[in-house]
C-alpha cells in the first residue's frame, strides 16, 4: 500500500518501535486468543450500534478469522471492507472512521 501523505509524520515509528512497546505488542499476541475468548462472551449484551472496518486482503488480522467472524457473532453490526488499506485503516482512510462515527 502506498501510504498517504504525511503518513510517516503521522505513525509514530520512533515511539511505536520502542523496546517497552515491542513488549506490549508481544504480550497482547500472547493473550489475544484468551482474552478475545472472554470478550466474545459478552457479544450477545451489545447494544450500541457496532460498525466493522475491515481492510481488504489484511494480512496482520485476516479478516476470515477476525472481522468476518466478528460480524457473524453480533448479529446487529454493520460490515464495510475497505480497498487500498489492509491493516491501517486509521492511517490510509481516516475520514471512513469519522464518517462512521457521526
């Protein structure tokens, strides 16, 4: 994907790859199949709008084993799959999240 203007300005590179960041980042992948296990849980009690972002051909989160998943457990969220952005969505198509939100 080629990023949009900005974008490096943007990421934050210097703090995202710092060595206390890196180990969050390790930590959440070792948790994430336990903890997404118990939140799912709580899907059925959903009662604000839920609209699902999903980047066409993500290969961070596959979306087959997450945002499609997702949508098929609560029942009443929206789906939208955006081209041209796989895993950043908020750094490629950020007005799409602004745009949902209002």
């Amino acid at each position: 994907n080629k990023p949009t203007s900005g974008f490096i300005d943007r990421v934050g590179a210097e703090l995202t790859l710092r060595p206390s960041i890196l180990e969050s980042y390790a930590l959440d992948a070792i948790n994430l199949k336990s903890s997404l296990s118990r939140q799912s849980k709580n899907y059925e009690n959903l009662s604000i709008p839920v609209t699902i972002l999903a980047g066409v051909g993500d290969r961070v989160t596959p979306n087959r084993i997450h945002s499609f998943q997702l949508y098929k457990d609560i029942k009443h969220s929206k789906l939208i799959e955006l081209n041209n952005v796989e895993h950043s969505i908020p750094e490629l198509n950020p007005m799409k999240i602004i745009e949902e939100i209002q």
